[in-house]
C-alpha cells in the first residue's frame, strides 16, 4: 500500500513503507529483476504542523513529475461495485549503486473517462472508511496484477505481498488458476504488525459482496472467512506458500496470533547508504572500502579510532542542532549535552510520552548529577486518531514545562529527512514500544549506523542486538511475548529514570572511552540490520534462485 523513497515523495505513511523501499534500494544495488507495485496517493501524506502543542494537517500539492514520476500511457480495468474503473500507473526508477535500476509502479485511477468517486480512490493515504479502503486494496491486488501483465511483465516468479492489504491479488490469482495449491506457489507474504487495527477485515454483505462482486467475493470468502466477513491478513496466509514476520520475536507473537501456520522469522534492516550520516560515511568508506554495498563488511573489527567516532558523530549533531536553530531562534542547543531522541509514528503502543511524563523527575536528576540533558521529540499522529493527537498535545504541554537544565522540544512534520536528522544527530536513540507489540522496528537500525546508542525496550529487533552496556541499553526487563500480558508502565519509567541517572548521565559525561565503544559497537552492528543482508534473505527463503546461495 505504501512504498518511501524520499522525503518529497508522498508515497508513505511510516514504517511499513519506509521498509518496502529501503528493500528495493538493495534490490537495485543487488541487481535483482524485482518490480515494486504501490498506490500513488494524489494528495500525499499529510505534512503535520504544530500550532499551540497541537496537530495541525495539510496537504500542499506535490509534484509527481517533478520528483522523476513519468505517467505510462497503458491503462488496465478492474470491475468494483459493478463499475469499470479505468487504471493508468506512474513509473519511477529506483537507481542502485552500481547504475542498475529498479522499476516502480504507482497506480493512479485519476484517468480520463473515470468518474469522480473512482478517481478518488488513490487520493488519500489508507482511507478510512472500509469501502473505500477494501476498494484500494482490491485496485492495487487486482489492479496491480493487470497492469504488470499489460506492461510485458509476464513471466513473475513470485508475487510479494506486503502486509495483508494487497491480498485481493491471492484472492484474485485463484479465481484465475482454480487451485489454492498453484496460488501457494505463486505468492509469499510478509505480516508486519501484531497490533489488530493493521489487520484489515471486512463486512461480507457491506462491503465484500457489493465490493468485490459475487465471484471474486465467493472465492475471497471461501478462504479469508473469519466471524462476519473477510480477514485480509487470513486470505493472504492461507495462499503463501512461505510466510515470515519482521523479527525473531515476532515470529513467536505472530504464531500465537494466527496458530497453526508456518511463520518464519526475516529480521528488517534499514538502507545503509540512505540512513548513514555525511561524516559517519567518510568514516567508513576510510575503514571499510565497499562497505555500503556489502555491509557485512563493518561486521570486523577494524580499529575506529574513539575521537574519530565521536567527532563524526558530533558534526551529525551539529547539523541537527543547526536545523533546530533555523526553527526555534530562541532555544539554544548544545552540542556537548546529553541528547536523547524519540520519533516515530504516534501511536498508544509506542508510549510517546512515557519519558516526559515526570519532567520534575527529569529535573531533579539533572540536578543531584549537576548535568544537564536535552530532549528531541518527533512524529505523526493518523488524521483519524484523536486519541493519538491529544498525545501530541500532552507531549508539548510537558516541554512547556521545562526549560534551564532540562530542555526538550517537539519537532513538526516527522518524514524521511527528519528521521535521518534525529537518528544520526542524537547521542541516545530511545524507543519504548509496549512489549510484544512492536514487531520490528526499524528506526534503531538508521540510529546504529550512525553510532548512536540505542535504549529501547525489549521488543521487536532489539532483543536480536541488544548486549546490555555493549551495544545498547534495555528499559525494563525482557517480556515472554505473551499478548495476553499488558507489561507495566511504571517499572519501564522507573528503569529509565535510574539508568538515566546511574549510567546514562555518567557513561556520557565521565567515561568517552567506553561510549566511543559503545558507538563502535554500534556501528558493527549495521553489517546485520541493513536491507542488503535482508533482501538476500527474502531471495534465498523465496527459493528464486541460487545467486546468494553460500558456496
Ligand atoms: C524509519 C522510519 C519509521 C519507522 O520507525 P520505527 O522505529 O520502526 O517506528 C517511521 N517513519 C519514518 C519517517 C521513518 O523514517
């Protein structure tokens, strides 16, 4: 449904997407025949300003030409709710570090012809209401697979279906061939979430039948039914033939979430080259020549020099500080304190405001320790989320609060950029997911490369990397992946205020060495959560061919 692969491309909402095109990022560095099938939202992804601690939505036009989107003159049909619905799709080239290209389609139905309750399926962004949004996903299941045939893309080895939104295509691929067992051949598929809300279901008689039409409807119901209607994410499991989750732990989440299938694990990764800050990369292409395209490389251990890691890091700071000073004139950041970031979708799970929610006690540990500790927060709230929104309200009200020694602000418009600004321009990456439900994470991985220090909860990728003191710091204790347990606020905050205290504060004001280590541990850990080693993954489970095959 979303694919991100720059900022100024309004293509995605978070993570999901972000992943999708760090993936074919390698894809292309890889030179792998691969082709990416999205929806192209018109009017983008909101941008998000904030006016009195409040979001704010608006959505400026965006030029498709102007960010290399080129229109093909092919259109393809789908019948929904029996209209034909005209579709015309955007090409965009995705360029590898070798030259080799990788193509993306973007589906439009903004097409002459179409009226305009069809053109306005590919202008919002995961629409709300179910029809329109089960209309999405069967224009870019169905959609989707027409187009790549009308375009000479014949002869797929695979179909990939990224999360349960585009199993409209399994769904649609067995009413074609008539065999679940051909179908499972055929399709692969990734689950991405176990938070119940990403998994899309549908009212049989509002929405499947009048929706999908009777035949393709019979055929998605006799294998997606669940209670009234039709599970997406139960459609796309029972036709794969290889299903993974995100991470390790959420292999075992997502297998208590959905019993009796085969679930393995692919651990995500981020696009090394787009997500390492300027001076981390020249560290790097110094110490390990070739890393960006065989990242494994940073996996040795080549002796980085710890002024030299703490230096780079420090002007990825400042260049973040710099941003920073261009908004807000009166705050006065500094480099040399203790920064800690926080941004991602704002989401109750990701417990946003769950290190701001004492400033007094952020205060008086600044105080016993005479340090002083800087805050940088980000991210987006849904446009249909009020309770996500007023988040974002209690998160400003805190930092309105402090000031002095203790000094924290919220950053408007949380995309790509940002995200590369705060992941390499913060000493301290903190996440603090509600175990289990964070499946994976990705936004500790673009921290890592640029040597800042994850503290995160233990949950999603970070239970595979974390090594406590050594290549981050955990908050809270590890959870069993039982969904049932609904963890505990109050020991997590507790935990991070101590370690604040004890460790963090210390480890950054007295002890360079065993940061700068800690950093370079860090770093090493890049030659693991980087979506080269990921794409391999998925090639050799997929069984496409032997190119990645060990000798
Ligand atoms: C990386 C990224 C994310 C994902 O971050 P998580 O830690 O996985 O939540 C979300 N939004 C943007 C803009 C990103 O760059």
């Amino acid at each position: 449904m979303e694919i991100g692969l720059k900022a100024s491309m309004l293509t995605y909402s978070g993570g999901l997407g972000v992943y999708a095109g760090d993936l074919l990022k390698a894809a292309a560095d890889l030179e792998l025949p691969i082709v990416g099938v999205s929806l192209l939202p018109r009017q983008g992804y909101f941008q998000q300003s904030i006016g009195n601690g409040c979001q704010t939505e608006s959505y400026p036009q965006w030029n498709l030409e102007k960010q290399g989107l080129k229109k093909l003159d092919k259109t393809v049909t789908v019948n929904l709710c029996g209209d034909d619905i005209k579709i015309q799709a955007w090409f965009y080239e995705q360029k590898g570090q070798t030259g080799e290209k990788v193509p993306i389609l973007f589906l439009d139905t903004n097409v002459e012809g179409n009226q305009d309750w069809m053109k306005n399926y590919t202008k919002v962004l995961y629409g709300h209401d179910p029809d329109y949004r089960l209309a999405q996903e069967a224009l870019l299941g169905i959609g989707g697979l027409r187009m790549l045939r009308a375009l000479g893309y014949d002869n797929i080895q695979k179909y990939h279906m990224n999360e349960g939104h585009s199993a409209v295509l399994a769904a649609e691929l067995l009413r074609e061939l008539g065999d679940k067992d051909k179908v499972r051949e055929k399709c692969v598929f990734t689950t991405h979430t176990p938070v119940d809300a990403g998994h899309d279901r549908f009212n049989e008689y509002h929405y499947v039948r009048p929706i999908l039409g009777h035949d393709l409807a019979n055929i998605a119901l006799s294998v997606g039914f669940e209670n009234n209607g039709l599970n997406m994410t139960k459609l796309a499991l029972e036709l794969s033939g290889y299903v993974n989750a995100v991470s390790k732990k959420h292999a075992q989440v997502a297998k208590q979430q959905f019993p009796g299938y085969n679930i393995q694990a692919i651990t995500n990764g981020v696009h090394s080259l787009t997500w390492t800050s300027k001076p981390i990369k020249e560290l790097l292409d110094k110490n390990y020549s070739g890393w960006s395209i065989s990242p494994d490389k940073i996996l040795s251990d080549v002796n980085l020099r710890y002024n030299e890691i703490i230096h780079a890091q420090r002007q990825a700071k400042r260049t973040l500080f710099d941003f920073i000073s261009a908004y807000y004139p009166h705050l006065d950041f500094d480099p040399y304190v203790l920064t800690l970031g926080w941004g991602r979708r704002i989401a109750d799970y990701k417990r946003p405001d769950l290190i701001l929610s004492d400033v007094a006690r952020l205060k008086s540990i600044a105080k016993a320790t005479k340090r002083r500790i800087q805050i940088i927060t980000a991210g987006k709230a849904h446009p249909n989320d009020p309770e996500s929104k007023k988040i974002i309200k209690c998160m400003n009200d805190q930092f309105e609060k402090m000031g002095g020694d203790v000094e924290g602000l919220f950053l408007p418009n949380y995309n790509m950029n940002l995200g590369a600004l705060m992941t390499s321009g913060v000493d301290f990456w903190v996440n603090t997911p509600r175990p289990p439900w964070e499946a994976s994470g990705t936004s500790g991985m673009k921290a890592l490369h640029n040597g800042v220090i994850n503290w995160s909860t233990l949950d999603g990728w970070f239970c595979e990397s974390h090594d406590e003191g050594k290549t981050g710091f955990s908050i809270g204790g590890p959870h069993d992946g039982n969904l049932e347990d609904r963890g505990d606020d109050n020991a997590d905050r507790e935990d991070f205020f101590r370690k604040l205290e004890d460790i963090v504060i210390p480890l950054y004001y007295e002890q360079p060495r065993q940061r700068a280590r800690m950093m370079i541990n860090s770093i090493n850990e890049a030659g693991v959560y980087n979506t080269i080693r990921a794409m391999k993954e998925y090639w050799n489970a997929y069984g496409i061919d032997d190119r990645f095959k060990e000798a």
